[in-house]
C-alpha cells in the first residue's frame, strides 16, 4: 500500500509541475503576442463544451476504480499493487469510452 502512496504522490507532482510550466509559457506566449500587436486567437465560443462532464465521468470512474481495487484486496488472495492499478486504468479507460459515447449523442441532437 505504501508503494501506491509513493507512486502516486510522485505523479502527483510531477503534473502540478507540468502544469504550472505549461501555464507561464502560455502567458508568455501571449504578451508576447500582444507587444507584437498580433490579434490574440479567438477563444473557442461554441457554446456548451463537455470538459467538465469528461472530468466528472473520469473521476467517477476512478473512485469506482480505487472502490472496487479494495473490495478485491479483501475478498481475495490479489496483491494490492495489482488490483489497484488495474481497477483504476480499467474504470477510467470505461468511463472516457461512456463520455465519448455521451458527447457523440449530444452532438448529433
């Protein structure tokens, strides 16, 4: 379980960094843009977008994941590092194919 924590907390930082580098380039990117006097590109306004939906869907599936790693933990003879990382890979993947199927409905209406 300690590996998983380890594992985790790595990937965890790991992505705040990537994100926080990710954002001060695109900053600079567009000051650079307006002190050349570029029109900044036009932000997506299409109406409703499904990222949050996505995310949601996600997460769920993820908690569902980490449930489910559990109850396998307990109920049988699964190592933990197994059952974890394959309950969580296996509940996310399904829940961004449910979204996918989602948006490919509302999009066709």
């Amino acid at each position: 379980m300690e590996s998983i924590q380890n594992v985790l907390v790595v990937a965890i930082v790991f992505s705040a960094i990537y994100g926080v580098i990710k954002l001060i380039i695109r900053r600079k990117e567009r000051l650079l843009m307006i002190e050349k006097g570029t029109n900044l590109p036009e932000l997506k306004s299409e109406g409703f977008t499904f990222s949050s939906l996505k995310f949601g869907v996600f997460f769920t599936g993820i908690g569902i994941g980490i449930l489910v790693a559990n109850i396998l933990c307990v109920t049988t003879r699964l190592q933990p590092e197994v059952a974890y990382f394959s309950m969580v890979f296996l509940f996310g993947g399904l829940s961004l194919v449910i979204h996918h199927l989602i948006e490919g409905r509302k999009k066709i209406e």
